[in-house]
C-alpha cells in the first residue's frame, strides 16, 4: 500500500544512485541516534562547517541535530509503518532550513506528504511496483534490512565512498540509554538484554533486536572487504569489519579537505526516467488487470459447478484456471505479495487435494482451501483499485521532461 501511496513521489524524484558522483572517493558521516551522538555534536559542527565530508543522519538521529541547531547533509528514513511521520515532525515545525530526505519507496504513509524540501529516492527490493514500472538501472536495488543504518550503509558501500564513518552507531545501551539526548522516546532498560563485546573491549548490555541490526550491518560489511569503515561510536558494540577510532583522530587523519557541494541535491547525474517505458509498462498491467477480472468471474463459476459437479474435467479446469491466475502479473506483483504467507500455506496443501481419490472429498478440500484464498485475494483486488487507478492517472500526468517534487 505504501509503494502505491509513494509512487506519485518516486515517479518525480531521482534516484540516490544519481548522485553517485558526488559521494564516491569522499567520506561520509553515517550518524545514528544512539546515546554516543550527544558526544560528537561539536565535532559534527566543525565538520560541517569545514565541509570535510557529507553527513547523512539516520531515522531519529533528525531530532537530535534539530535539537542542536545541527542541519545534515541529508536524511534517510525507511520505516513502512504510519509512526513514521512522526519523526521528522520536529524538523519540520521548528527548521527553516531545509535538507533533502532520502526515503525507502516503501516508507510509511504520510511521511513524504508532509516533508516540504527535496526528496530522493532508494530502490527497495520489497517494492513490487519499483521494479515493474522502471527500467532495470545501473544501480543495485537495495535488500530490505531491519534498520534503516543497514540501508543507509548498502547506498554508501554500492557508491563506493572512500571511508564510511559510523557516528552514534551504539547498537547498545549506555547508562540506560537507548537514543542520544533530544529523540522522544524512552530510554529506560529492557529487561531482557544480552552482553556482547564493545568497542573497547569492554561488555556492553544490548537486545535481540539491536544485535540483529548489528550482525546485518557486520554482513554487508563483509561483503565489501575493501570498503575503509570506522567506527567512532564511543562506548558502543564492537562491529566486525569496521574499525574504531575515535571521530577527533579520524577528523585529524583523514578528515583534512573540504569535498562537500553544497548544492548536490540539484545536480543529479541524470534522474530523467524513461517516459516511454513506463507508458508501455501501464499499457501491459492493464491487460493483466482485465484479464484478471475475468479469472476471478471463472473461478467463481468453476467453483460454483465443482459443489454439484466432480468430474475429472472439472477439476482439470479449475487447475488451468489457478494456474492462468498464478501467471497474471497484476496477481504476482500485487495481490500475491499481500497474501504471501496464505499463498504458501495454500501450496502446501495442493498435494493433499490432487492425491484425495474420492471425488466429494476432494471438492469439498478444494472449495474449503481454495476457497478463503480466493476470497481474502480478490478483497484485496477491491481495496487496492483506487490506488491502481490513482498510479495510472499519475502516469497519464507524466510531463516531457522529469520533473522534481521538493
């Protein structure tokens, strides 16, 4: 649902692969809100100021800077859920300098709706409608992760930057705390914690989830051996792959030239989408929506006949039938990707139908199991058409040249 509320949005913005040229053999700062960040504030000052690398702050790490009068070089944000707008309510009220947003197509609803400066988009490979409506890029699409860090560090690692600097990258508490100074949640401990190695050697108190983030960062990591990564994240969890340094010595050693353009928001490489492609890829998708109308009306009747009805051809025709449904691309990108665990559970169970001798007891397994599926599938169809329509009025919309929403 997200990917059909933000196509407006990803159809006009660029790519961040766009910007590719700006960021690779340059550093950049990947800033997280753990409650190491309240110690570099003065440090990121300087930094940006000098313009000795791009900082790009992650999630909730936004209040933080607003709460410091600290403006990043861009945002990313990723959550799917309706919470999500939430974050960058702070920003948006009390800023009136603006910075770009860098979102997930998949990002919760409402959130690009109300961010009033540049957007740039990510590829997700959880995005069904991004990777039917586009053409095949360059770039990477990105693995869905369990943080938007994760996210954030496969762009910068794909760019090919020539250090990545993990700043408030905790993956850990410290002294109780969850988030840095000026993020609005809570920061008590929870009560189920874990003990893994911190970056100076000494145990850190961490959760299931947070170590997860931590492995999935240390396994792209890993992917990239000859990537420069260094954490600077005090008191924090040790991260496989990426060194720690503390961001003063990392500023004197490697941070020394200004390589920021302060304007690399406005000057994409190209961000021009393929007009024609994307009109022909409509065009297809509304076959398939026909088309699929009609199999639903099929089944229904094929259904209908099997209660009073079990012949073999029957059966055999009710088979095509599924099989006609399972082909439909609007059924592959839409409606089985909202109904994937159904879907696999109902597959599972094929087996039993096809081996049930008994005539009676195979329809009665058929119309039970195909059944639910059938119905929860095409409720779907009813409740995504105003979105589908709503994606196709804006490729109608689509102007001679790309346009940029900010």
């Amino acid at each position: 649902m997200n990917s059909f509320r933000n196509f407006k949005y990803t159809l006009n913005t660029p790519s961040i692969f766009d910007y590719r040229k700006h960021f690779e053999n340059k550093p950049v700062l990947l800033v997280a809100a753990g409650p190491s960040l309240q110690d570099e504030i003065e440090n990121l000052r300087q930094i940006k100021e000098n313009g000795t690398a791009y900082i790009f702050c992650v999630g909730s790490a936004i209040n933080c800077f607003i709460e410091n009068g600290l403006i990043p070089d861009a945002a990313f944000t990723y959550d799917p859920s309706t919470e999500n707008k939430k974050v960058f309510s702070r920003a948006i009220n009390e800023n009136t300098t603006g910075f770009p947003l860098v979102y997930g197509t998949t990002v919760g609803e409402d959130t690009l709706d109300q961010f009033p400066w540049d957007k740039i988009h990510i590829p997700i490979n959880q995005d069904p409608i991004y990777s039917y409506y586009f053409k095949p890029a360059k770039e990477i699409v990105l693995q869905d992760a369990p943080s938007i860090a994760v996210i954030t560090l496969q762009v910068l690692l794909a760019m090919k930057c020539s250090a990545i600097i993990l700043v408030g990258q905790n993956f850990a508490y410290r002294d109780n705390q969850f988030y840095s100074k000026g993020v609005p949640y809570g920061h008590s401990e929870s009560p189920n914690q874990l003990t893994v190695p911190g970056v100076n050697g000494t145990p850190v108190k961490t959760t299931a989830s947070l170590d997860l983030m931590r492995k999935e960062m240390e396994h792209y990591i890993r992917l990239y051996p000859q990537a420069a990564i260094i954490n600077t994240t005090q008191d924090g969890a040790s991260i496989l792959g990426a060194k720690f340094q503390s961001l003063t010595d990392t500023m004197q050693t490697s941070l020394t030239e200004k390589v920021v353009s302060p304007n690399w928001s406005n000057q994409p490489e190209n961000g021009v989408s393929d007009h024609n492609h994307i009109h022909s890829r409509k065009q297809d998708m509304l076959k398939q929506y026909q088309q699929i109308k009609q199999i639903f009306i099929q089944m229904q009747a094929a259904m209908l006949k099997l209660k009073n009805d079990q012949s073999p051809a029957l059966f055999q025709h009710f088979d095509e039938l599924f099989k006609t449904l399972q082909q439909n691309m609007y059924f592959q990108l839409f409606l089985r990707q909202m109904n994937r665990v159904r879907y696999e559970q109902l597959y599972s169970k094929t087996v039993t139908i096809k081996i049930e001798k008994n005539a009676e007891r195979k329809a009665a397994l058929l119309l039970q199991l195909f059944g639910q599926f059938l119905y929860d599938v095409y409720e779907d169809f009813r409740k995504i058409q105003p979105y589908f329509d709503q994606l196709n009025q804006t490729i109608d919309q689509l102007p001679s040249h790309k346009a940029r929403l900010r």
